[in-house]
C-alpha cells in the first residue's frame, strides 16, 4: 500500500470516526401539545403542559408546546407521531389549517383529547367525528362534583391500572352528538351525582381507530389537581401512547382532504309552511317548484315572485299511505310544459287499489289542464300494504324516466323480518313480498324504467331487467327487489341510478334472518337487489315455516329461487346484488358515522357545479358531482363521494349543527345553485305546523358580524341561574331589550353573544347611548340617563373588513312601568270539572298612585288547537286568527273585489250573503266552484253577469269558496271580565289541547316626554288531565302521531311555566312491556330537585295500560318547569316506559 493510500486511508477513518462522534442520537418520538381558547380558558392549561411534558421526560418522548394555529401545516405537522388538543375550546383552526390537521391523520396521524377538546370546532363535522362527541352541558351550582367512573375495559393502558369503580372530583360533562364509532374504556355512573343527562350510556373515556389515524379522548381533567393525580396521570400516559401508535411513518399518499366549505356559511331559508304530508318536488328551470302533498294538492311556489299557489287538488283514495306521491317535469319542459304524477284516483274500494303514472299539460300560468291526462300505466296495490309505495320518479341523460314502486307488503305479522307468509287466504297474500317485490311479472317492489313518447305512451329502452316478450316478465323493470325506494335519483352525467331503500324493522339476528338494515344502493345496470330474500350486504333470509313458526334453509343471493304460490313471475332468479351503503337501528360496524336509533333513508339529488350560473349564493364547486342524501328519522343530510370510476368512497355531514332538518322527505338542487328541500314535519301522521318548503344557499365573502345588545338585571339573572343545574340551560336566560325608570337612571349594557362567523375575524365594540354618539367602546358597558326622554340604545359592532351588525335597546326615562297581576288562591295553570276559578286583578304604579278601576281591562278567549310554536300575548290577535285559507290570498289577487265586499252588496252579492246562502247545500262547493270558472247571471238577478274565469284551476276557485265559506264560521269572542271575580270553564273532550287565555292590562298616565306605559299579565288554564303527547318538549320519547313510543332511561317529557300551587299529586296512565321502574318528577331544571317519585310494575304488553299515583314530596307552588322522567336504574333500560296520560291533582 503506497503512502498516498495510507494516508488518504487514515484520513477517512478519521473523519468516519469524527462525522460518528458528532453524529445526531436517534430522533425521539414527538408530540404537539395545542392548548388555544376562543371560549372559556381552563385554569388547568399550564398544569397539564407541564405534566405531559414530565410524562415524555420520563417515558422517551418529546414534547412541543403551541397555541399557534399557523404550526397546523403539512410540513410541520409530519413532525409529530400525536397532536394533544389540550383543553381547547372554540373554533381554534380555520379552514386552510382544518384541512392540514385532516390529512395528518389521514396520513396516520394520532389525536388525543382532553376535557374541553370536545367543547371545540362544533361547525367542523370531521373533528366531531374524531373527538367522539361534543360538549352538551355540565352540572351547575355547583360544577364539580364527586362521582364513580365504571371501568369496563382494562385491556388498553389507559384503564389498565384503573380501579374497576373508579370515584373522583371533576367536572362532568355530558356529551351530544356521540359518535357510533368509539371503543368506550370507561362510563359515568348518573346514579352516583347529580347532572348527568346521558341515562344508562354515559361514556367518559373512549379511543376508536378514525379516518386513517388514532384518535384517545378523557373527560377528565378539568381541575388543577387532577395533573398530580397519579391514576388520572396514567390514564393520560396510556392516551397518549395509543395515539402516538407503533412508529410507522405517516404517509401523506393516503390523504386527500381539501379546504373544505365552512358549514355555517349555508343559509336555510323557510319558503312555505304548514304543508301537510308533503311527498316530492320538481324544480324548473323558470324558478318556478312544483311539489306534492300526499292528500292531493299540487302546488308551485314562484322563487321570482315569492308566491305560493295550489295548482290542482286531486280527488285520491286514501287508503293505507295511498294519495298523490310522485312528481317530476318532463326533461323539455321548457318546451312542452308535460308534468308526470304518481297518484291514486279516487273512487277505489275493492282490490286492487290502482296507482297511475299519468303526464298532464301544465300552462306557464300554472293551470293543470285535466283533460290534456294520459295514463301510461297502473300500479294495482293491496289495502294492507305497509304504506310501501315508492312512487319516486327521476329522468337520465337518455330521457328514460325511472318509476320506483313499494312491495305493498304489511311488515308486521312477520315481526319485522321478511314477510314470506305463503299460508293461503286472502288475509295472508298481502304478507307475502314474493306476490311482489320478488316476482318478475309484477310492477310492485320495483324501479320501473321506460321512454315516455311524444303521444302519451312509452317504449322500452335498452339494458332493462328483462327483454320485451320474455314469459312470465315485465319489460318495464329495470330494478327488483326492493322493500320501499322511497326517494330515488340518476347522475345525470352517467345515468346510474341511486335510491334511499326503506328497510326493516327487526332489531336483532335471529334463526329467521338477520337484523334490519336501511340502505343507500347503486345500480350501474339492470338487476335484482334481494328483497325479501336478502337485506343490507346480501344478507340472507331463512324460508320461514309460517305455520309451524319454524325456519327453513337460507336463500342463496348467488341463485335466489322464489316458489310462493303467489308468485306469477320466473321462479330463479337473478343474482342479488348488495347494497353500497346498509345501515341497522343499533350502531354500524361499516358506516358508524351513520349514528344510531330510528333510520328511514331517503335519496335525494346529484349537484353539478356551473360556473356560468350567476347566484353568487350557489352552492360550492368543493360539493360538484356529490349526491346528498337524507334519513328522515335521524334528521340528518350527508353527501356521497365517488372516485373517477363512480366507486362509492365516503360520506361527509352537510350541516350537522346548523341545519335544523325537521324529516327531510326530499330535495332537489335548482337551476339557480341552490338546494330546495321538502320537509314532513316533526310528526309522523300529524299536521305538522314545520311541514315546509325551504332553500339552502351558501353564503359567500365577508359576513357582516351579529350584534345582540341586552340590558343586564343581575338580580334576575342570579335568581334565574339558581334555579337551573345544568350550564345549557342557564344560557336559556331571557334578554332584556327594554327598561323604564325615573332619572337618573343607571343601566349596564351587554354584548354578549356578539359575534363574528368568519374564521379568525375579530370584531370591535361601540355603544351609543343616546343613539347617535359613541360613548363606549367596550363589550360591556354602563350609562346614567339623566334627563327624561325615550331612548334607542345603539351597540354597532365592526369586523376588520369594515361590515357591521346593529342591535337596539330600548330606555325610557321619566315613567315607571306599571305592575299587573291576575292573583288567585287557586291553581293558575289547571281547572278541574267542576270548580270554579276564582280571581282579583291587582294593579300598581308609582307614579299614578291610585288606579282608576275603568282602565284597567281583563278580557278571556277559549282556544281549541294554540299553536305548538308560539305563545300568544294578544287576545285581539288570538281572537282574529284564521285558518290560512290560500283563497283570501287568491281573491286578493284576482277581480273578485271589483264586484264584491265581504259584507256589502256591489256589483253582486256580498261573501257573507253567498256564505249563508249555500253553505249548509249538499255539493254547494263544486257548484259554485265551476259557476266562478265558466261564470252568469240568474242566481242573484239578472241585472249583472258574472265574468267567465276560464284562467283559474278548478283547485284555486274551490279553495276560494272554502274562505267565503269560512267567513261565517263561528270565532271564538274576545270576552270581558269584571276585575275580581269566578269563572266557571269546561272543556270539550274533542279538543284535548283546548286552554283558555285571560290577558289583564293597565296603561299608565304617563311621563311629560315618555308617555304611557302599559303592562300586561296572563294566566292560561287548561284541562287537568293532559295527554303525554301534548307536552311542550319530549326528549327519549318520539311521537307518533297522537301516541308516544316506549322511552328508556331518563327519557322526559317536559311541560313548561306550570303552577303546581295546591297541587298534591300527579295521577298516571302508561305501558310498560316488560320492566317494572319509577316514574321521577323534576322542577326548574332537567337536573332540578326531586318533588316526587313513583314505582310502576310492568303492564306485560303495549297495549295493556296501568295507572299510579304519585304524591309530591312537599308542598310547591309557582309556576314551574316540570319534567316527567322514565327512571331505571339498572340495565337493562331502554325502551322501559310509554307515558300516556298525566293528571295534575289536587
């Protein structure tokens, strides 16, 4: 070796030696500690930083501390194996820093949360998701409490060295919107502290696998001692290694998340309301949305012109959910003004009961003309059918129109599972969905395509289920199979077809089959998708023994045989094909994000983003080629994702906090960007007051910020907030807009709930006292009024963008407000079969010191149906309320007022004439109705004939008679009252919501510059006896029309500002199947003191009722909130109670 290589040898080694020497130890495992607010701070935050930071110095890890939102970037986040959300609170990352934090944990990415991480981000669904569950309430009065943790799972770190009852002091929270994905480790036993509102399933800890990553949350820790609480301290330390994983690097090829739209910026807007039972809707490129009602209305509402009209009422049987259901526009509408109606004509009595796809003509002044009808076919369908009809229509890119159709099939005497009753006799044929949805040769439990011809009829296009003329077919079927399609839709740009199927209601997996699912399927082409052999992901079905109730071999979905003796159709036949999207009543193992409890799935509509559309409200291009859909029970509106090849990917929440979906029954995107939804109602089978037609648009730019000013009363809020034990209800606490005084005069202005809905805006505060001039530029503020005078209190708030919201308050300087009281030793919420109320009218006010009796008024009405939306003041306006009759507004908008006045002779006779003329005549309705259409002389004289009014339907001029009729229907009078005296009330039992209203007033003499002021008060009587059903908030129990279903564990109905002076004892009438438990009543608060408490024995079956009593306590009196809870205290505890009648005893 020469000496040039020993050297250069030497120098190498040396520097490998020295390069070695200086080189890096290996990097530890990092995490990101993130503890910004933008709500309530926790005096807890450095005391957790410096116990994680103790936890990864003495377990090898390293930990960086932040409150930084910038730090949530891709290539700083790749720095770190966990991100711990360290009491956080509010909206701390925008949407740019939203989307970064979404890809990291796509990447593999771990979270974990502590306390407050779940009272963050509410307008983000994703991290909803991820957290586990969102912050409702915690106790109030006080806040931290003792209570005993149920370990249930000690096999991950966190709990593994946790006591099985676990017994600590923090502050509880009690969590909504809890995601069906988490792997609960521990609970909060409710019956060992006051507060809890999660019943039996009250989970505190839990870690689920979400999204790609890791995600660990503890509710724990709010307290400052909690951080040298060394059990507390282990389950962080277990948290915290289960998010960090096993050290398998991220990798970002996995993410794919985008900035995605904020969802608070969609603005829902109410367009018509108190629709009932409305069904589908059809939105042209006119702006005109056509929609239809279930009990035969066709309808429009003109988006240009704001109006709502009836166009046509459809004479219907209405036989078990028959009526008019399906509706769409021919695709060159435009052109040809055809609409198509899915609907039952009246008049059918024996079975089969025959819907009809019918086309009609419709003019562009919205008059439907019936004579222009063409029937392309029938859809004969059984009495006792379930209400499984379908009758959603959609078109594709070819003009192909898609009918979807019910199996006409009753679910209940199969309990649930697949109706296979093959027994013979006609009670039993409509049990049997093979007759239907499985037979080849039958319309029923189907999606129909066909290609509707220029002439009223159809052809049969291509690729259907079955070729045109095969034996024992229908050419017409492109989908069988199907339970109830409820609401179907096509992509447009490839002509897939997808529908919402309505499943089953069976809850568990049994010898007879598997547990009911609700599905969201996708058909690429023609075929079978298993109903009643198969459910869900195909599966399978016994051949249930209805005889014997015994099960037979499963159904093969590769070769599904149907050999009922109902069947007319093929007996093989096609393979089944399972659903994209299956979902049960319990939490889905393969879709969590789909919740949990009732589920009713409904299709709804593709959006196609186009730039050229000018709504600069239209919907987002983020949402282009994404198919909402809804479920009605769970009242929620998700949107699917597909990749290039429209494979099913994911699905995102579109407004979960905000939307306010009252059983989203369809919807259907605009010409103008906008999504236009159909809403039932909150009620099953009741005329729903929220059935209504609405328009979601996104609100795009600056928004201006909210300003909401109050005048601040201590003294009533203290009072208030000891009466509530829970935080969410204590922020229920009324505003106070107005205040009236002698100078000088102090008040304290707030701001709060001010606020700013744009990510990282701030805003700035002024108050104008006088309404003019800037005297305060702080959130809260005070002022002394010194001189006389009526006041607009002004606070102006301003965002860095230059927008600003106003709100006003009202003072009044110079008078004092009068007080009055309708006072009464009697109850004031109840009256009793025969006892009278008894009342005096006490007035006072400093200023006018003696009070003329002769202005003081007491005036009462009676009310049969109040509204369940508001609570009316006025009896003036009570006393005045009609029905809304569209006919006043269709008289309003015609020539009618030319010739008559409602109680006046014109031209012709008056409305009230016309009313006590023909009113009480058989048919008079339909007669008068044609006589406005084609118009006359002869019935008043023959001086003045009656202009023809050939452009108004048949349905508007009906509806018109209906108001003229409605002129002399008999109103409740407005009564007066002497100042103290006895009322004797009674009730129709007809009328169970039925109340009468007494309303006191006094108008003061008045200030030199303020003037009068007047004062009011109310007392609302009703019937001591109330049904269940009628109360003011039901939470655990759902209504059903007039009845309520079972409730589980702390499930409440709640009747608000009830007087429980001499009451004693509260009388029951309920059902309870298999659970014997307590009835508990709570005042004030749904964590309120205990007044009284009642055991119930089981009743053995639904419909078998008992009645307890249960007497109070002690005596109260007042008005309070009262809760009626269904209590067990052990498991298992759902489904315990119905509540049916309650009566308030004297």
């Amino acid at each position: 070796m020469s000496l040039k290589t020993k050297l250069t040898y030497v120098f190498l080694t040396g520097l490998t030696f020295l390069l070695y020497s200086f080189k890096k130890p290996f990097d530890k495992p990092r995490v990101l500690v993130f503890s910004k607010t933008l709500g309530w701070h926790h005096s807890c935050i450095p005391f957790g930083i410096a116990a994680i930071q103790k936890l990864g110095t003495e377990n090898g890890f390293d930990v960086d501390t932040t409150t930084n939102s910038a730090n949530f970037n891709d290539d700083n986040l790749k720095k770190y194996q966990a991100v711990i959300f360290n009491c956080t609170t509010g909206n701390v990352l925008n949407a740019v820093e939203q989307a970064a934090f979404e890809r990291y944990i796509q990447a593999g990415g771990g979270f974990m949360g502590v306390h407050s991480a779940a009272d963050t981000e509410y307008d983000w669904p994703w991290y909803g998701k991820l957290v586990g569950a969102y912050f409702s309430s915690h106790p109030n009065n006080s806040n931290i409490r003792k209570a005993t943790i149920d370990v249930t799972d000690k096999s991950q770190p966190a709990t593994a060295n946790l006591p099985t009852r676990w017994e600590r002091t923090d502050e509880w929270y009690n969590y909504k919107s809890i995601y069906s994905g988490i792997h609960v480790l521990a609970s909060l036993d409710e019956n060992t502290y006051d507060g809890g509102t999660n019943g039996a399933n009250h989970p505190i800890t839990w870690y689920h696998e979400f999204d790609g990553g890791r995600a660990f949350y503890t509710g724990c820790g709010h307290t400052d001692e909690s951080y040298s609480d060394p059990l507390f301290l282990g389950q962080l330390l277990g948290g915290i290694k289960y998010a960090m994983g096993n050290g398998k690097p991220l990798d970002y090829g996995k993410s794919y998340s985008k900035v995605a739209p904020d969802q608070t910026r969609f603005i829902k807007t109410v367009l018509v309301s108190n629709i009932a039972s409305p069904m589908e809707l059809a939105a042209a490129k006119d702006g005109r949305v056509f929609f239809t009602q279930l009990m035969g209305n066709f309808s429009v509402y003109n988006t240009k012109t704001n109006k709502f009209k009836v166009i046509h009422k459809f004479p219907i049987t209405y036989e078990g959910g028959t009526g008019v259901i399906g509706l769409t526009l021919d695709p060159d509408f435009e052109k040809n003004q055809f609409v198509y109606i899915y609907y039952m004509p009246a008049g059918q009595t024996i079975e089969p009961l025959n819907f009809q796809l019918s086309r009609f003509k419709l003019s562009p002044a919205d008059v439907l003309d019936l004579k222009s009808e063409k029937i392309l076919f029938k859809v004969p369908v059984q009495k006792v059918s379930g209400a499984h009809h379908g009758g959603s229509l959609a078109w594709d890119k070819d003009k192909n129109l898609y009918l979807s159709t019910g199996d006409s099939s009753s679910p209940f005497p199969s309990d649930g599972y697949a109706p296979l009753d093959e027994r013979p006799g006609t009670e039993h044929y409509s049990l049997d969905a093979q007759r239907s949805a499985g037979n080849t040769n039958d319309f029923k439990g189907k999606i129909l395509r066909i290609h509707p011809e220029a002439d009223g009829t159809y052809t049969i296009p291509e690729g259907n289920l079955f070729p045109k003329g095969m034996a024992k077919t229908k050419p017409e079927i492109y989908v069988m199979g199907c339970r109830n399609p409820y609401r179907i839709a096509v992509n447009p740009k490839t002509s897939v077809l997808y529908w919402g199927e309505i499943g089953p209601d069976a809850g568990n997996d049994s010898p007879r089959g598997p547990r009911g699912y609700d599905e969201f399927n996708q058909a690429r082409k023609a075929g079978n998708f298993g109903w009643p052999y198969f459910v869900g992901n195909n599966f399978a079905y016994s051949h249930w023994d209805f005889v014997n109730a015994k099960p037979g071999p499963n159904f093969d979905p590769k070769a599904p045989v149907n050999n009922s003796p109902n069947n007319t159709g093929l007996n093989v036949l096609p393979p089944a094909m399972p659903a994209m999207i299956w979902y049960p009543y319990a939490a889905s193992d393969e879709f969590p994000e789909l919740g949990m409890g009732g589920r009713c799935a409904i299709g709804g509509d593709f959006y196609e983003f186009d730039k050229s559309v000018k709504n600069p409200n239209k919907f987002p291009e983020y949402y282009d080629g994404t198919l909402f859909v809804a479920d009605w029970m769970r009242n929620w509106v998700i949107d699917l994702r597909f990749d290039e090849n429209e494979n099913y990917l994911r699905n995102e929440a579109f407004m979960p906090a905000n939307g306010d979906f009252r059983r989203p029954i369809d919807m259907q995107f605009g010409p103008d960007g906008a999504l236009y939804m159909l809403e039932y109602g909150s009620v099953y089978g009741a005329q729903n007051e929220d059935a209504r037609l609405v328009k979601i648009e996104y609100n795009t730019g600056n928004r201006a910020p909210i300003a909401k000013a109050s005048i601040s009363d201590t003294a009533a809020f203290n009072k208030f907030n000891k009466m509530k034990f829970l935080t969410s209800e204590v922020k229920e606490f009324p505003a106070k807009k107005e205040i009236a005084g002698q100078a000088p005069l102090k008040v304290s202005f707030s701001s709060q709930n001010s606020k700013d809905l744009d990510d990282d805006d701030k805003i700035t505060y002024q108050w104008l006292f006088d309404g003019k001039t800037v005297g305060a530029a702080t959130p809260s503020a005070s002022y002394t009024f010194t001189k006389p005078g009526v006041y607009r209190t002004i606070l102006k708030v301003t965002d860095r963008g230059g927008l600003s919201g106003r709100d006003t308050v009202i003072v009044r300087v110079g008078n004092t407000k009068p007080e009055v009281t309708i006072a009464s030793a009697d109850n004031k919420s109840f009256i009793w079969k025969g006892k009278p109320f008894h009342y005096h009218v006490v007035v006072s006010d400093k200023e006018d010191g003696k009070i003329d009796p002769k202005k003081v008024k007491l005036f009462y009405i009676y009310n049969p149906q109040p509204s369940a939306n508001s609570t009316t003041q006025n009896l003036t306006a009570l006393s005045t309320t009609e029905v809304s009759y569209p006919g006043k507004g269709l008289i309003a908008n015609s020539d009618c007022k030319s010739c008559h006045t409602i109680n006046k002779t014109a031209v012709g006779p008056s409305f009230l004439a016309i009313a006590n003329r023909y009113k009480m005549q058989k048919g008079a309705i339909d007669q008068l109705s044609k006589k406005i259409i084609a118009g006359g002389a002869g019935s008043w004289g023959t001086e003045h004939v009656m202009s023809a009014h050939p452009q108004l339907s048949n349905a508007d001029t009906k509806e018109i008679v209906k108001y003229i009729f409605s002129l002399t229907d008999k109103k409740s009078p407005v009564l007066p009252l002497p100042l103290t005296g006895t009322l004797n009330l009674k009730f129709n039992n007809a009328e169970p919501r039925g109340e009468y209203t007494l309303l006191a007033s006094y108008i003061d003499k008045g200030g030199k510059v303020v003037g009068p002021l007047k004062a009011t008060d109310m007392v609302v009587l009703r019937n001591s006896a109330i049904k269940a059903v009628y109360a003011d908030e039901l939470k655990g129990f759902n209504r059903f029309k007039d009845d309520l279903s079972a409730g589980n564990h702390k499930s409440y109905v709640l009747f608000r500002n009830i007087d429980l002076t001499n009451i004693s004892k509260f009388a029951y009438k309920y059902a309870s199947k298999d659970y014997d438990g307590e009835i508990e009543v709570r005042i004030d608060s749904q964590a309120g003191p205990v007044i009284s408490s009642v055991a119930y024995s089981t009743t053995g079956a639904w419909d078998k009722t008992g009645e307890v009593t249960g007497q109070l306590n002690k005596p109260v009196s007042g008005k309070h909130d009262v809760y009626f809870f269904a209590i067990k205290h052990s498991k298992p505890s759902d489904g315990i109670l119905n509540l049916k009648d309650i009566q308030f005893v004297e």
